[in-house]
C-alpha cells in the first residue's frame, strides 16, 4: 500500500529513537520514498547523517540554516507527503500537536500537512498512564490522526509495561492493514485474466494471437490499489506483476478454462481480458511436422467459451466483466456478446480505431452495462484505461 508513496517521518527526542534507523530501511524497502525531520531533542539520539544515509534524503532538523539561511519550507514538506508518520512521539511533541504548539519544524510541517497522520508513542510508564498524555492522544484521534499502540515490555527506566514504541515492521503492517481497510474494494477476491493463449500444432509451433497482456496487467495493478484480493490468470506473455497479486501462468485456452473454473466460485469480480483462441487443434503431432508437402491443413475443433461457461453459473452476488475486440459492427456485437454471455459490463475496443489493439500501450474503449448505458473514452495510456474500467465496476459494487 505505500509503494510509490511519499512519506514524512517525524523523530521526537527518545532513546526509542534508534528503531528510526531501522522503520527508515522498512519504509524504503516496501517501496516508500522517505523524508525525515528530527526535533532537536532527537539529535541526542540518532545523528541525521545516519537517517540521511538511509533514506537516501537529506534529514530536516530547524527552520533555517544559520550558517546558509537555507529555509525548510514546512508547507512544502507537508504537501509532498502521503502520509505522516511520527516515530517516535514523545509525551512532549503529543502534547504539542494536541494543542496547536508550533515551536520546531516537525510541528509546524504535522499543522501543514493535509495527508492522514500516524503517532506511535514511545514513553516511560507513568507518563503513559498519566491522564494528560491520555487526553492529549484522545484529542489527536479526534483529529482524525491513527494511533499505532505502544507495546508492553522492559522500558529504559527499568519499569515493566506500557510505553514502548512498535516494532519497526509492526508500524508498517499497521499502516499497511489500515491503509487497505479504507479502501473500497477490501475484502473482495477479484480474478483476472489476461494475455493471449496458445494452441500447440506439435513440439514447436502454435495457433496464436499477438496479445501482449497489457491490459489485464494494467488491470490487476489497479484493483490492488483499490484494496482487492487479486489472482490473474495469464496466458505467454512478458509482462511482470507486483508480488502483492497472485499469478498463475498457462499456455492453453483448456488450461485456463480449469483455472477460471477452479477460482470462480469465490471471486466476487470476474474480468475476463484474456484473448483466448476460439479454435485448437483436434490433434497435435508428438514430433515437429515437416515442411514436405505443397498445401498442408490442420483440422481444428472449438474451445470451450470460457466467458459464456462462467456466465451460466454467475451468482447475483457476482459481477462478469467481458471484453470485446472488434473490426466491423462493433458496438452490435458487443452488446450481443454482452447479453448472451450474461454480462454485467463488457468493454469493446475496435481495431479500427488508432491507439487500440494489441501490444500497444494506449487504448481507446467504450463500456455497456446490462441496462446498455454507453460510456465512450478517449484514447489513453492502457494505465489510465484500467482506472476507467475499475470505476465503472465500482459503480456495480
């Protein structure tokens, strides 16, 4: 959930301060681009050359640069940032943010910030108990800011309890869970397919189609940043996928007809973007056929429609998403396909028109629902088309 995301780390003058170092490797690891801001208590602790070297950023730590009178612009700061997270937050710097304090950059850029705010608390015993640090933490969670909960365990004063900060990989799981709760498509198991599928001649050869699988990769992306349980299905095809979305790879139209059958029943979002041949070979030769013969034929049988197959056995709590790619009389046949294949939405692409087809990386498509309300887009990147597919599916959810 925060690959890619831009992230402000606040340190507060802690000896819990030395677990910064570690959250800051997490945070780059999982994908984040970080940027840190110590107090000046937290330079007791933890020098800025060392968060500075793994956050690979230069490390915030006043207002200004007395020396240069270079200025740390906190509202810059704030608004480049996705999320906040203050890790260490001490007693004091809670106290503060409770209150509308603004005495040091760290403040000043949580006053600034418009992104959602996370605190993970690290002090002793009694100041954790102690009914002022508790009002104050109420108040930041009624300002909508998200309390990572300190653990028990042996604090620095020597005292057994309450007080101690998360765990480094804690907080970003924390974030990570609470991140994907809020979004709209938690809790849904969505199956995709895409790419093309081979139909094997003998050893060597195969009937096929130039589908790169673009689009259903782009697909499967964007339903995992709207928080789904994503398993696609992809015929040959050099594409790559994130490892938060499990791929299973096949060759053949049977081959991914046993797998939709597999995973359908508990998939609430079916999107069938795959461009399954419609014919294999009735026989396919054990040793590679030689080029003897002047004319040469191959008999050929129909696959099994795997489209129509899940739509006589779609559930009402079930959406069926279908693809139609067309060269003459789209838009009737789209719809036809639509409803004989009991289809909740199907999205025609036409290769007629530029910038759509196979292996390109725009597309230009127009979407029917069951009531055959038409929305036509214009042609863009197949990233941008996946988020207008994905919205579309999200009005039916």
């Amino acid at each position: 959930m925060i690959s890619n995301k831009n992230i402000i780390l606040g340190v507060c003058g802690s000896i819990a301060a030395y677990k910064s170092a570690i959250l800051v490797r997490v945070l780059i690891k999982a994908g984040a681009n970080v940027k840190v801001i110590l107090t000046p208590e937290a330079c007791n602790f933890i020098t800025p050359l060392t968060l500075a070297t793994l956050s690979k950023n230069p490390v915030y730590t006043q207002y200004f640069e007395p020396e240069t009178g270079v200025w740390s612009n906190h509202v810059e700061l704030g608004l480049w940032a996705d999320y906040m997270i203050i890790a260490p937050a001490s007693a004091n710097t809670i106290g503060k943010m409770a209150n509308g304090l603004c005495d040091n950059l760290l403040t000043a850029v949580y006053l600034s910030a418009k992104c959602p705010v996370y605190f993970a608390p690290a002090m002793d015993l009694d100041m954790w108990k102690h009914e002022s640090t508790q009002n104050n933490i109420q108040q930041l969670q009624n300002f909508g800011n998200t309390i990572i909960n300190p653990n028990n365990g042996e604090l620095a004063s020597g005292l057994y309890g309450a007080g101690r900060m998360a765990e480094p990989e804690q907080i970003v799981v924390f974030i990570n869970h609470h991140i994907q709760e809020s979004l709209p498509l938690f809790g849904k198991k969505i199956l995709i397919t895409a790419g093309p599928t081979y139909e094997a001649i003998d050893p060597v050869r195969f009937i096929g189609n130039h589908s790169s699988g673009k689009m259903g990769f782009a697909i499967a992306s964007e339903m995992v940043k709207l928080g789904a349980e994503v398993t696609l299905i992809s015929g040959p095809t050099s594409e790559q996928t994130t490892k938060n979305i499990k791929r299973i790879d096949v060759v053949s139209a049977a081959e991914m007809l046993s797998l939709c059958n597999q995973y359908f029943e508990q998939s609430d979002i079916i999107i069938m973007s795959a461009a399954v041949a419609d014919y294999t070979p009735i026989e396919v030769a054990e040793q590679k056929i030689k080029k003897k013969q002047e004319d040469f034929s191959i008999a050929l049988k129909k696959t099994v429609d795997i489209l129509a197959n899940l739509g006589q056995k779609k559930k009402d709590h079930q959406l069926l998403i279908g693809f139609a790619l067309e060269t003459d009389n789209e838009e009737a046949n789209a719809i036809e396909k639509l409803n004989r294949k009991n289809l909740d939405l199907i999205v025609l692409n036409s290769l007629n028109d530029e910038g759509a087809g196979f292996k390109k990386e725009t597309n230009k498509i127009t979407i029917f629902n069951k009531d055959l309300l038409k929305h036509s887009f214009e042609t863009k990147s197949k990233t941008e088309v996946a988020k207008d597919i994905c919205n579309e599916i999200l009005k039916l959810v």
